[in-house]
C-alpha cells in the first residue's frame, strides 16, 4: 500500500456520511477491488459501472436509502445502508454496512453506525432495525454488539451470497432500548 492512501487519525476524522453518486463511480469499484480478499464471502457488491448504477438508483429510493462513509480527506471508506424500509406497523429497516481496505480497524464503522442508528430513530421515526450477520463475521458481531443491537436468533440460509444460501444470525436493536442505553450513559438525544 502506498504511503498516499495510508490511513491516519488526521486523515480519516471527522466522517462525514454521503448520498451514493455516480461521481464516486470509478473511486468506489476501485474499492471494491482492492478488497476482494476483506469481504470474502460476506457481501456481493457492484464490480461494473453498470452494476454500480443500478446500485446508486436503488439506495436513494424510499425503502433503501444508502451512505458513503467519507474521511475527512475526501476518500470513500466503506458504506451503510437502511434497507427495507417498512413502515405502517413495524416502522423497521435492515442495516448494511461494510469498509473497504485499508480503512478497516480505525473505529469509523462504529461513528457511522451511531450516526446512523440516530438518523433512523429520530429523523425517520423508525422503531426497530435488524442486522442479519454470517456467525464468522466476528467484526460485525462485535460491531452490533457493542451499539447495544440485541442476538435475536438465528437464520439457516438466509441469504444467497456468492453463490451458495449462507447462515445468519438475527440481530436487533429497537428505539425503546436505544433510548435506555443513551440514558444509562447520559447522553442527550
């Protein structure tokens, strides 16, 4: 890796969380070449510009609404997304989220969760969100475990992924027990 992409406190902080575009289009396939071997057989992402448009139109419906995570030197460092938004009596989402390399291990997933867990309580009313996680995506799980999301089950082949049905747990945090965690380290929401 070059000296010029090596991440840095400086470079990285504060994040800021974008609207998917079609200016990122060569910067984000870039990405996800560069982290084949990091996403392994957790996710499938857009690896043509055709693919990537129809990306961008499906996160900025109204059921999925997706974000760039950007450093404070303008680099896309990962994505997360709201998915299927559902509102009449369940008001809840699925969460999607993923870094690319070498922006992994600096604490941003966690920044763009929180901002992100906020954004869907508060500013789309939501209730519940969900994060459906392969059992050996131990990041992940760590990841929702420490934002206070709560192990609901588990899914045998939950998703098709690269190919073959893979396992997931269920995890899940609601607004009522959000509120509860902020209030038990007082922090104002």
């Amino acid at each position: 890796m070059s000296e010029a992409i090596r991440p840095t406190r400086d470079t990285l902080r504060p994040l800021t969380l974008e609207k998917p575009g079609l200016g990122r289009t060569v910067e984000f396939l870039q990405s996800v070449e560069r982290s084949r071997k990091l996403h392994g057989h957790f996710v499938e992402l857009p690896v043509t510009p055709t693919m990537y448009r129809r990306y961008v139109q499906q996160k900025t419906g109204s059921t999925d609404i997706g974000h760039f995570i950007i450093t404070a030197d303008d680099r896309l460092a990962g994505v997360i997304n709201i998915n299927e938004i559902s509102r009449g009596s369940s008001q809840s989402a699925q969460l999607g989220y993923y870094l690319f390399a070498p922006f992994q291990g600096h604490g941003l997933m966690k920044d763009a969760l929180d901002r992100i867990i906020e954004r869907a309580f508060l500013e789309l009313g939501l209730h519940r969100l969900e994060a459906n996680i392969q059992p050996d995506n131990i990041a992940s799980l760590k990841l929702v475990d420490r934002a206070g999301f709560h192990r609901e089950g588990f899914s045998p082949r939950f998703l098709l992924l690269h190919g073959q049905w893979r396992d997931h747990e269920r995890w899940a945090l609601t607004r009522e027990d959000w509120v509860e965690l902020h209030q038990r380290i007082n922090v104002r929401i």
